[in-house]
C-alpha cells in the first residue's frame, strides 16, 4: 500500500510540478517532461558529499536521457528509482557534463538499461586520469558486494555539438574549451528552454580545475542561449537566465583583475592567497574550502600572460 501511495504521488508530481518524495530521494518537475533532484550544499568529506549536485533527467515519447548520476552507486540508484516511478520509458542516454566524482560516479547503476554514455571528447582522457584517485579516495562510494564497481566513461563523445533524438523531442549539447574543467558539456532542450551547465555555480563558491580566462568567456558565449531556466551543476535550480551567471562573472573578474594587479606590482602567490577576492567571502558558500586553491589555480595561469 505504501509503495502505491508513493507511486501516485510521483505521477501527480510529474502532472502537476511539485515536489515528490521517493525513499527521500526529492524530486520535481521543472519544465513539462523535465525532472530535477538538486543537490545538497554541503562540503566535500561532509557523509552527503555524494548528492551536492544537481541531476535530471528528461523524457521523449522514445526513451530517457540522464544528466549526471551523483556522486556514488547510491545517490545513482535512487536517480534510477526515481525515473522508474515516473516513466517505464528506457534509458537511452547517460549524459555526463565533466568529470567531478559528484557528477558521474553514479554512472554504473545504468548499465542494465544499455545506454549510450556521453561526454565531451576529453572526458574518456579525464576519467583515466582521475581513476586512481577516484578508486582510492571514493572507494566506499563505488563498493559493491562484489567488489568496486567500474568507472564509466563516455562511449558517445562530443566534439563540437551534437544533437540527441529521445523521439519528439531533440536535446542539443555543445563540447567547450578549456572553462571549469577542460572537458565542460553543455546541454539544451529547446522544447522546454532549459539549459544545463556543469560549470555554473549558484550560491556555492566556484570551483576552478581548467582555465579562469576561458571559464569566463565561455560563459559570457553561452548568455546568449535563449534559455527559460538553467540547471547549474550546483546551487538551487532552476535559475533564471542569464541572471544566474552573474555572481559567478564577477567572481571570476574579479580574481582576474586583482592577480593582474598584485602581479604588475609584484606580488607573489602568497600575497595572492591573503589578499585576492577577499571582498567575496560573504557572498558564496564554501567559501573557505574551495577559495584558495582558485586562487593559486588562477595566479598560475596569469603569471606568464
């Protein structure tokens, strides 16, 4: 009876847009035929490190396709659960916006639906090199019974732009350059205006792992995307577009121009850290944890402009 009650529920809440509960694991309906489980803003070594981010899933009159899967086999089974209340439609796409173990260590939990898995054509590179660390450090997050699950890259990857068919409905992904990694994919429905960006943060300090100067202007090339909403890859979603890039924008000037600053009067990275984006602490969280290392991230980029 329980589970009747919830399943009703789940299809009242793909019918009307609320939110629905399924094992705790919330769910909504942001865009007719799009669903959002977001994200939790808590620290990295936090015990829900593995749901920080933003994932979804959006359904054709073919099939489904799935943006990021989280951070564990976890947080990846109750995604799939998720989809199963709502539609017997099959997985037909696993769609993964960059590498970071909070938005693809999930991956594994959809290989019974034999998905095509797809990535920017650098993600296969990232995941190799992030593997070790991956299995060391999230270990626990990938266990199964029988062992460690596997990693599981991209077998579909996109160079420039690519356009995938869920039957009825078209979502377009576009591979960038160098930007919050340097293998970030982003996606669009047209159908519904909803836009996914994995490297967009909203309220949650950015994290920099690819290039501050190329972060930047692919954001400002993306603004003109005419998007209804955008999911950032973390942060409270939907979001109003282009509005939600602007904290980030200024975020990122603003370390910009105060490292060219310190570096033409001849600061060295330890002024940077002291000195640099202090001005941002209130406005972001996580501030503290992720700060510093942008800065060094950055300051090594601009040192030899």
């Amino acid at each position: 009876m329980e589970s009747c009650a919830r399943l009703a529920l789940g299809l009242l809440s793909a019918l009307t847009g609320q939110v629905t509960v399924a094992e705790d694991f919330l769910l909504e309906a942001i865009a007719d035929g799009v669903f959002l489980h977001q994200g939790k803003t808590v620290p990295f070594g936090h015990p829900e490190q593995d749901d920080v981010a933003n994932l979804s899933f959006v359904i054709g009159k073919r099939c489904v396709a799935v943006v990021d899967t989280g951070g564990s086999l976890r947080v990846g089974r109750a995604l799939r659960e998720a989809i199963r209340r709502v539609t017997p439609l099959p997985v037909c796409y696993v769609i993964n916006t960059h590498v970071h173990p909070d938005h693809m260590l999930g991956n594994a939990v959809f290989l019974a639906d034999r998905p095509r898995f797809v990535g920017h054509t650098r993600l296969p590179a990232a995941v190799e090199y992030n593997r070790t660390f991956f299995l060391s450090n999230y270990g626990e997050a990938l266990s199964t019974p029988d062992g460690p699950a596997a990693l599981v890259p991209p077998d579909l990857v996109v160079e420039d732009s690519v356009e995938l068919d869920l039957g009825g409905r078209t979502l377009q992904l576009r591979a960038h350059p160098p930007a919050h990694t340097d293998h970030d994919l982003s996606i669009y429905d047209p159908a519904t205006g909803t836009l996914w960006l994995g490297f967009l943060f909203v309220e949650r300090v950015p994290a920099l792992d690819g290039s501050i100067l190329g972060w930047i202007k692919v954001t400002e090339s993306i603004a003109s995307t005419p998007a209804e909403r955008v999911v950032p890859g973390n942060g409270p979603a939907p979001a109003s577009w282009p509005d939600a890039a602007a904290n980030q924008l200024r975020y990122l000037r603003t370390l910009v121009q105060e490292i060219r600053d310190l570096i033409a009067q001849g600061g060295f990275l330890e002024d940077a850290l002291a000195r640099v984006g202090q001005s941002e602490r209130a406005r972001w969280l996580l501030f503290d944890q992720h700060h510093g290392s942008n800065v060094t991230r950055a300051y090594a980029e601009l040192e030899w402009e």
